[in-house]
C-alpha cells in the first residue's frame, strides 16, 4: 500500500452480504460543486504544494537566506487546507503534510536555484559533490 492508498480492508466470511458502494453526495466548498473524488484530489494537491514550500523552507534555512515569507505561506496553504477539508468533512492527513530534515534535493527546489542564480548568474549550477 502507497502513501496515497485508500482502500479499506475488513473480514469477510461466505455468505455475508457485500457492502455496497455508494458515491457520496457531491460537495460544495467555497461556490465550488467537488465530487467526493474531486475533493479529495484537490487535497492532494493542497498536500504536495504544502511539501513544496516547506522543502523551499529547508532550502532556504541551508542556504542561510531568510525564511520569513515562506514560512507565512506555509501556514496560509496548511490553514487552507485545514478548512477545506473541514467543509469537505474529509479527515485531514497531517502526517503526509511533514518533510523530515535533510530528505530533499535541493537543487529541484526554487530556493537553491534563485541562490545559484544570485551568486553565481547561471541557472544551471550543480552542487559540488563530497
């Protein structure tokens, strides 16, 4: 199973019956009509942006630039995310919003490629390697 597995699994002994499958009443957040699908897309997406900031955040921290705008942002999305998945009533998946320290790549983020571009002018410098 994959971080982004749904499935449930429950006991099921012959001859009981097989739940069946209901699509949910489509949901409306902020003017917008989600299908149950939709929504919990739209989370997803909500959940990758919110580890892209804060893998910008930890660029940013080992570059020693100042991280205070990111920061904000990262609240507001985490805030927005939170809400939505209030007025979705879709149980939040907070463990899937951390980046453990020293896990990323930092020359994809945007972070280590404004430094680069900064310092050095190019867009397509590497990191020396140990």
């Amino acid at each position: 199973m994959g971080a982004n597995c749904a499935h449930h699994f429950y006991p099921y002994w012959e001859g009981d019956p097989i739940p069946e499958y209901k699509e949910p009443d489509p949901i409306s957040v902020e003017g917008k009509e989600y299908t149950y699908y939709e929504a919990t897309q739209e989370m997803r997406k909500q959940e990758r942006n919110i580890r892209k900031t804060k893998r910008n955040i930890e660029a940013m921290n080992t570059l020693g630039e100042d991280t205070t705008e990111l920061k904000k942002k990262a609240r507001l999305q985490e805030k927005a995310y939170l809400d939505f998945s209030k007025a979705a009533k879709i149980n939040p998946r907070q463990y899937v919003l951390t980046v453990p320290f020293g896990t990323s790549n930092l020359e994809k983020t945007r972070a280590y490629q404004k430094n680069i571009q900064k310092n050095y002018g190019s867009k397509q410098h590497r990191m020396a390697k140990p």
